[in-house]
C-alpha cells in the first residue's frame, strides 16, 4: 500500500515569514535596549541579561541578543567574558576618540552636503539655532543637546556619500552613549556653539569653498573637545 508523501502543516511559517518576525522582533528590542542606554536607566556597567530581557518583551531571547550583537557593534554595548553583556564603561579616551572622529565625518559630510541644501533646510537650521540661543540664560544643557544634533542633522543630512553619513551617525550614537551631554560639563561652551553655527550657516548660504566649510565644521567640533579637555585636564 502506497503512503502519501507528508507535506508541511498548514499552520506552519514559511521560512521567510519566520525570519522576518524574528528580525521585527529584534528591531524592537534593539529599540526598548538602546532607549534605556541613552536615557541612563540603564547606567555604565549595567548587565544585559538575555532572560529577564526576554521576558519583559514577551519574546524569546534569540532576537534579544541579535539586538545585543547590534548594540555591541556601534559600541553602547561590551562584552565581557566573565561577566557577559553590560552597557559600555564610561571612557574617558573613548569619548576624545568619538569626538575627533566626529569632528573629521561631520565636518565632510556637511561640506558635501552644503551644495544640496535649499534654502528651507538653511532657514530649518537657523531656527533651530535660534531655539538654542533662546536657551542660554536658563540652559538645559541635555535639551539644548538635542537641539544642537538637530541643527547638525539638518546640514549633513543631504550627504550623498552613504558611508560617510553612516559614520557620523555611529559617532553620535556612540557619544550619545559615553556622555549625556557635554554642554553639562562645559556650560559656557553653549553661546560660543551658537555663534559659531550661525558662521557656518553664513558659510553655506555664501556658496563658499567646500574646504572652508569643512574646516569651519571640524574646527566647531574641536573646539567644543578643547573646551571639554581644558575643563577635565586629567582626561
């Protein structure tokens, strides 16, 4: 007698279906992980465990440490082998080191993307500088922060080379995550930010030299870890 052959059970996942469950699952948790890392609710040196994780997000622990892997590569995130998972260790080198890398992306990226802007973007870019300006008398330095990346955001967001932009955009994410905010530290560097934003908006919308707009970005952004050194020497 002739068996007919087994075929799969209607109710189970296609392989593509399953995967991309999985990977939904694991954006969700790189999110709910990476905003407590920002947020300081889960503070340097705080262990990642998979399970209690996993349980919290009602899933299981295989997209948790995909997330975890995410969160290790753009540097929020060490591994440690005794220890496991934990939120990144303040360093004080590893912070100099973001801010210089920084400094030389972003001052590219916003050279390379100063052509493409029209003029809503410059004229996005000033409000928001007007926004902080608004904010030196009584400053939240972790506000006044985010409205710093915003204004950044605007002017090299237009950047037509992707790795370039990638890599401003893991220099933030790693900053975002050794130090809340540096205008915490260096309050006084806020007004002179806001000077030297508008002098490189003043840049851009004169058409001015690639290079010099370049050096005028770079040079903002070394002149706010100078501050920061000059204030913290034994760093």
């Amino acid at each position: 007698m002739s068996r007919r052959p087994a075929t799969a059970s209607a109710t189970a996942s296609p392989p593509q279906v399953a995967t991309t469950v999985v990977a939904s699952k694991s954006q969700r948790a790189y999110d709910w992980i990476r905003e407590r890392i920002l947020s300081k609710e889960f503070g340097s040196g705080y262990r990642l465990v998979l399970a209690p994780i996993a349980g919290e997000l009602q899933m299981s622990a295989i997209p948790v440490r995909e997330a975890i892997r995410r969160l290790e590569a753009e540097g929020l995130v060490e591994y440690d082998r005794n220890v496991g998972a934990r939120v990144a260790l303040v360093d004080e080198q590893a912070y100099l080191d973001a801010m210089q890398t920084l400094g030389v992306a972003e001052g590219y990226a916003t050279a390379l993307s100063a052509p493409l802007l029209d003029a809503a973007a410059l004229d996005e870019a000033e409000a928001i500088n007007e926004r902080m300006r608004s904010l030196l008398d009584r400053l939240d330095p972790h506000y006044f922060t985010q409205l710093n990346k915003e204004f950044h955001s605007v002017l090299f967001r237009a950047c037509p080379n992707p790795l370039v932009l990638e890599q401003v955009h893991r220099c933030w994410t790693r900053m975002s995550g050794l130090r809340d905010s540096t205008f915490t530290f260096v309050p006084g560097r806020a007004e002179e930010s806001v000077v030297e934003h508008a002098q490189i908006l003043g840049l851009i919308r004169d058409g001015a030299e690639p290079i010099d707009i370049e050096l005028a970005a770079r040079n903002h952004r070394h002149r706010t870890l100078q501050a920061f050194l000059d204030r913290n020497p034994a760093t």
